[in-house]
C-alpha cells in the first residue's frame, strides 16, 4: 500500500511543482516587462533590473501557491481518473479518505518549502529589492527596519516612525549634522503633509531643538514648511509593506504601533492573513476533490483547469475584498482574515456533498 501511496504522491507533486513553475515563469516575464519602464531612472539599469525580478522569487512562490496547490493537485488527480487509475483504486478497495490524504501529503511538503521562503527568505529579499530601487532611482541611502525607516539626505539624516500613506509621515525626526559631521540640530514633529505645489512638507507642531555656539535652544511652532529629497514617489519605494514582513516582525511591529498609539489595523490583517496560510492551502486542495470524484469526474483537463482557475480567481478577490472592507468600515482584522476562509470551506463542503 505504501507504494500506491508514494505513486499518488509522486504524481499531484510533479503536477504541483509543473504549476508552479508555470506561473513563476509568467511572472518572471511580466514583472520583467514591468521593471523595463523603470531602467535608465537615476542609475538604475538592466542589471538592477533583472537582480529585482529575481529577489521577488521566494515572495512570489509564497503568494503563488495556494493556486499551484489547487490546480496541480486538480492536475495530478485528474490525470489518475482519465487513465482509470481511480477507479481501479476504488474497485481495489482504496477509500476516498487514503487518497486524499497522499494528495494532502504533497501539498503540505511544498507548503512548508513555500512558507519557509514567505517567514525566513522573502523579508530579506523584499527589503534588498526596495533598497536596489530606492539607492538607484534616487541617488541616497536608505535603511528601512521594524521601527521605521532612516533616509539619508547629504550630510542629514531623516527617520520617519510610520507612514499613514504616501502624502502622510508620522513621528518625523530630521538629524542635521555639519560639515564637521558633528550634530548640531535635531527637528521633530508628529505629523508631515506634502504640498504638491510647493513640493514641501508641511510640518504639523514642528520643534526644533538646536545648540551651536554653545547655546541650547528649543522652538517650538504651529506649522512649518520643510523642503527635503523625499517626495511621495520616494516614500512609496520606502514604504515598510505589511506583506513583506516576516511573522515574527510582524507581531513586533503590530505592538510598536500600538505603544505609540499609531495606526496598526492593516498589519493586524496581514498577521492574521499570513497565519492562516495553511489552513487557506488546506482548503485549495480540498477544492479539487469534486471535480476528480463523483458526478464530475468525466470533465476535461481544460474544464478542469477553467474551473480551478475560477475558483482561486474569485477566493483571491474575496479575500482582498473582505480584507479591505474590514479595513475601511472598522471591523476585526480577524474576521476580515478568517471569513473568506470560512466562506470557501463551506462553498468546497457543499460542493463536496453534492458531487461525491
């Protein structure tokens, strides 16, 4: 019986490792022709180019394989039941149930590969590739951490806490140094809004606290314009992703936030989301099951693949639906996370029910 076992095994995993490398190779082509429109932008070449589509990899397998789990193990089976190789298993005794369970067997070895480039691989990668389009597109250093993210502009250096959006910039610190390269000024404040027209930061309660020629002093006023090489395209490239976040990082951050009393809603959701990664493969690949077993198992491969497709297409918009109407009407995080879940366990039960 093992070797049935390791045959059904074999099988869905070269299939789900065929999907895989299916879509990773769309992608690479794609997230190419994208990059090309940002070559010749400050320094940033074909080189870069190329060094940023390859560092997305481990992001993209971990994003990508809740759909390869669906259709290869749709695939794998499906190729069992056209050749028979099903039925025969059924006529000797084999249950639904062991079946399966080979077939989850698979999917959850790639699954754990998939999750230890998402937790301990993409953080680093992700953050080399912001920091490739950052260095090379603006000609400055930057390091973005947990706890914010520092910029250098010339002899200064700016730490931003957190980003409410591209326009927005919370607990603002700005390092000025001489040319010396000794500290002589530190300036602060809670909130800074960009003008557009200006193509200034308006600062929101700005203090500055300076001590040159041996006299400390502090000011402190209602509004303040600053002028700096940050710009709102700039900080989208500095923008700390939630997704990007391994976790661990993300727990740490989550509770950053909220000692500071900063916004921390939309990481809660990715938290959540990244934690329930296995159950969400879980359910993919008990999606395939109707369409292997029962009433539908003499469709096409094509039908198969069609319908599979369908299926992740619309378990992604309702993941990113229900995730951002959590966001925008308030509600729990978890719940925006756990409810497309829910809703595709009991589409995938039904389903099961009627066709078996």
């Amino acid at each position: 019986m093992r070797i049935l076992d390791h045959y059904i095994f074999r099988i869905v995993a070269q299939n789900l490792l065929l999907v895989l490398l299916v879509l990773m190779g769309l992608f690479l082509f794609f997230t190419f022709i994208d990059e090309l429109d940002e070559i010749g932008k400050g320094t940033y070449g074909t080189t870069e180019a190329i060094q940023a589509v390859v560092l997305q990899i481990p992001k993209r397998i971990y994003e990508f394989y809740p759909a390869a789990a669906l259709l290869g193990s749709l695939l794998g089976l499906g190729i069992l039941a056209n050749n028979s190789e099903l039925t025969v298993m059924r006529a000797a005794g084999i249950s639904i149930a062991r079946i399966v369970g080979a077939t989850l067997r698979a999917g959850l070895v790639f699954m754990l590969i998939a999750m230890a480039l998402g937790e301990l691989v993409e953080p680093y990668t992700q953050q080399w590739v912001t920091q490739l389009q950052a260095l090379k597109q603006s000609h400055q250093g930057f390091l973005s951490t947990a706890r914010g993210v520092w910029v250098r502009d010339g002899a200064n250096f700016i730490h931003i806490g957190a980003l409410e959006n591209n326009n927005h910039l919370q607990k603002l610190q700005v390092f000025n140094f001489s040319e010396k390269h000794r500290l002589y000024e530190i300036n602060y404040a809670q909130n800074a809004y960009y003008n557009s027209e200006q193509k200034k930061w308006q600062l929101e309660n700005p203090q500055r606290l300076n001590w040159r020629d041996q006299k400390v002093t502090l000011d402190i006023s209602n509004t303040s314009n600053w002028a700096s090489i940050l710009n709102p395209e700039l900080v989208k490239l500095l923008a700390l992703d939630p997704k990007d976040l391994s976790l661990i990082e993300l727990s740490q951050y989550i509770v950053y936030l909220n000692d500071n009393n900063l916004h921390a809603t939309p990481y809660q959701l990715v938290f959540w989301q990244r934690l329930f990664y296995p159950l969400i493969t879980l359910v993919m690949i008990l999606s395939a099951l109707p369409f292997v077993f029962g009433s539908l198992r003499t469709v096409t491969v094509g039908q198969r693949i069609l319908v599979a497709s369908l299926l992740g297409i619309v378990f992604h918009v309702l993941n990113q639906m229900l995730g951002h109407t959590s966001l925008l009407y308030g509600f729990p995080p978890l719940l925006g996370a756990l409810l497309p879940v829910i809703l595709m366990s009991l589409f995938t039960m039904v389903l099961i029910k009627r066709t078996l």
